[in-house]
C-alpha cells in the first residue's frame, strides 16, 4: 500500500506562498503580460520551472498552484495576440495527438474512481498539462525561438548545478526549504541524491539528461560559452542527480549523437535492436526485461523494482487495458510507485492514454526523420534534426525509469513545441510524399496552414 498522504483529496489545505515566490510570481505574471511574444518565454520558462511545484493559492477550496497561475496569464496572452496567435505550422497531427491524451487520460481517470475528489484533481491536472502545452506551442515558433528557449534552459541548469553541487556538500535542499519543508535531501545508501527546484531527483536528471543534445547543437551552431556553461551544468546536474535510470538516459543521449555517422542506415539499427531483443528474450531464463534488474551504475538503484513495474504491466494486463486499476499497489513490492511513464499511464488510465503517449513518441520520431531527410546534404540542417532525435531518445529511456509529473512536464512540452516548430520551418513550403504516406491529412492541413 502507499503512503496515506497520497489520495485524492490529500495536500495542503491553506495557502503556502513564500515571500520570495508571491513577488516572482507577480514580476512573472506582468511581464508574460506586458512583454513582446518573443520574450514571454523567459519569464514563463524560468518561473514554471525555478519554482517548487507546492507553492500554491489556496482560495474558496481551490488550490491555484502557482504554474497554474502562469499557464492561466499565458493562456490570456495568447487570446489577446490576436492575429498574431497561429501556432507554427497551425493545429497539426501532433497536436491533435497530445490533445487527445491530455483528454482521453483525464476521462479514464474520472470514470474508474467516479469520485468527485479525483474529478476536480484531474481537471487541474488536465489545465495544466494542456494549457501548459499549448502555451509552448504559442511561445515557440521559429529557430530564434528554439534558440531562445534553450538559453534559458541554460540559466535553469546552472542555478539548478549550483544548488544541487551545494546539497551534495551541506545535505540541505534550498528548494525544498523555499516550500516551507524541513530542506534535507534525499539520501539512499549514504548517497545524497540532490532534486534542485524540481519535486525529485530523477526528474532533475531527466531534464539535465535530455538537454546535453540540444546545448550540443547549440555549440556547434553558435560556440558561444553559454551553450558550453549548460553542457557542464546539465552534466553536473545528472551526476548528482544519482539515479541510474538518469546516467543511462545520458549515456543514450551520446550515444545517439554518435551514431550520426549511421545516419543513413538507421532502419538496419532499428531492426537491428529488435531481433537482439527477440533473441535474449529466447534464450534468457527470464523475460527480455529482466534485465533491468542487473542495472545498478550507483550502487543504491531500485533496479528489482523497474523490473516488476514491467512485469506487472505484462501480467495484468487483462486488469488495466479498460480504465486502468485502482488496485495495482496490491500486485506487489511498492507497486503504487510507478516510476514510470509508461507504466503511469496504463495502470492509472488504461490501453488508451498508453497507446497515444506511444504514439507521441512514435510520431515525433518519424518527423524529426523525415525532416532530417529533407534538408539532406545540408549538413548543419541535419545535425540539428540528429540531436532533436538523440534528445528524444534520452526521453523515452528516461520514461523507462521516472515519471514526469513535476514541472518537468512543461520542459518535455516546449521540447515538443521545438520539434513542430522546426519541423514546420523545412516542411512548410512543400509536402514529402514520405510524410503524404505516413499522415494522409497531412496535405490537407497544409492547405489551411498556408490560408
């Protein structure tokens, strides 16, 4: 069983603002406001993710965390843009996809507990997650969007270094005592395991994990020392992060980079890794995935439990493909810990939610290959292309160990948002037969994009 504290209904039940966050909030919210549509970014980005998620209103009963707060004034700043609010490349495919997962995990939810507590829960996590998408679809748009946003990702990874360098010396979270906790961080076989501002340490990882591609991109384009500064802060970032399911996810970030080379053949890598799974899954003693059990890099990993996430995932299926569970913690050690992403949405949503988060993944791949085709022969075109594949990589080896349910959600949207943007910039003057065979409505939606 898990804690009591985590149910519906649960959390603070008056408001907790510190000082410091009130007046960042307000100087935040004037500026998304008041600024040009170029700029909204940074105040947007840096608050939404320097903030600890519990800061919070609490008024008349509802809880108005503070990035609800921003997503609600970006929301209003995208209504009053007026002419100028037409997201890169219109409503596209993807788009519809996210919508539809945002949507279909918030009514699978609501219909397996019919509870009104979980109802009101999930319509704010729904705002969140679909007013928070669509806000970085608004914000980002073109390359010196992109460019933008990953500096100040840069700012978010230095300030996050510094604090957590300072955990792994003084065992004090800054962030953590900012929310009003007693600050002491993480510890697991002696080993400090530092978060930052972020609500846990695999998610500060998987943030600083999945942006070393892009500040390499970055580097390469501009060989500004910035984008130097964010790689050694978003390494120093995973290090003391601690967490295997991190380092890995780092580690498949540079190797994806490396297989630039590769570029060419990936369809044999592909189905390369597929017969190799195939075949351990064969002549294994235990299933293909067991081998998450043996993958211990800091010596303090819950390897056994990633494990039976999975397995579990595989037995039971015929108990959560409808609507999900609301008995899977029983299925064994610390099972309502679904660290992860996969696993969150099948156990607590169902086949549905599971199926469009795949297939967000899936069709991020193949537009970010199919761009990458287009521009062929422009090498600095197609290493950018490589790198959004290589960070989207080390998202869904991330997804394979943690779950995204703190503010890290709003980075994996801009991220998303970049990959439509650019996208967008080398598709929008044509249509690829590739992309007319993969997406039918494709042509169509171009059509309406260029009205």
């Amino acid at each position: 069983m898990g804690p009591e504290s985590i149910r519906f209904g649960g959390g603070p039940t008056a408001t907790l603002l510190h000082p410091l966050v009130a007046v960042v909030m307000v100087v935040a919210l004037v500026l998304i406001l008041s600024l040009r549509r170029q700029y909204i970014m940074i105040p947007m980005l840096l608050s939404l993710l320097l903030i600890p998620r519990d800061q919070q209103l609490v008024l008349a009963g509802l809880h108005l965390n503070v990035y609800r707060i921003l997503i609600l004034a970006g929301l209003a700043r995208w209504v009053m843009a007026g002419r100028w609010s037409q997201l890169a490349g219109g409503f596209n495919f993807m788009d519809r996809i996210c919508i539809a997962l945002f949507v279909s995990y918030f009514l699978t939810v609501s219909l397996l507990f019919m509870d009104t507590q979980a109802t009101i829960k999930n319509t704010g996590d729904l705002m969140d997650a679909l007013g928070g998408y669509l806000v970085m679809r608004f914000l980002i748009r073109d390359r010196e969007d992109i460019v933008r946003t990953l500096k100040v990702f840069v700012v978010i990874a230095l300030v996050n270094a510094v604090c957590m360098v300072n955990e792994q010396r003084t065992g004090i979270d800054f962030f953590a005592k900012l929310a009003g906790m007693d600050g002491l961080s993480a510890v697991r076989d002696g080993k400090i395991r530092s978060q930052g501002a972020f609500g846990q340490f695999l998610t500060a990882g998987s943030f600083s994990s999945s942006l070393v591609p892009l500040l390499i991109w970055l580097w390469t384009r501009t060989k500004s020392k910035i984008s130097a500064i964010g790689i050694l802060a978003a390494t120093v970032m995973t290090v003391t992060s601690g967490a295997s399911t991190t380092e890995i996810g780092y580690a498949a970030a540079i190797g994806g980079l490396c297989l630039w080379p590769m570029r060419k053949h990936m369809r044999l890598v592909r189905w390369g890794i597929v017969v190799a799974l195939l075949g351990l899954h064969l002549v294994m003693n235990g299933p293909v995935w067991s081998l998450l059990e043996h993958i211990d890099l800091t010596g303090s990993s819950s390897s056994y439990h990633r494990y039976q996430l999975i397995d579990n995932f595989v037995r039971h299926f015929g108990d959560w493909w409808f609507l999900g569970s609301k008995v899977y913690a029983s299925w064994g050690w610390m099972m309502w810990d679904t660290s992860n992403q996969y696993v969150t949405y099948a156990f607590t949503g169902g086949l549905l939610p599971f199926a469009l988060f795949v297939a967000v993944i899936v069709k991020s791949f193949s537009r970010i290959g199919i761009a990458r085709k287009r521009v062929e022969g422009n090498r600095s075109e197609e290493w950018f292309f490589w790198c959004l594949g290589a960070s989207m990589l080390c998202h869904v080896i991330c997804y394979l160990g943690s779950a995204y349910w703190d503010q890290v959600e709003f980075a994996w949207f801009a991220f998303l948002a970049i990959i439509s943007a650019a996208v967008f910039e080398v598709m929008g003057s044509a249509v690829p037969k590739a992309e007319e065979a993969l997406t039918p409505s494709y042509g169509r939606f171009m059509q309406v994009a260029k009205q």
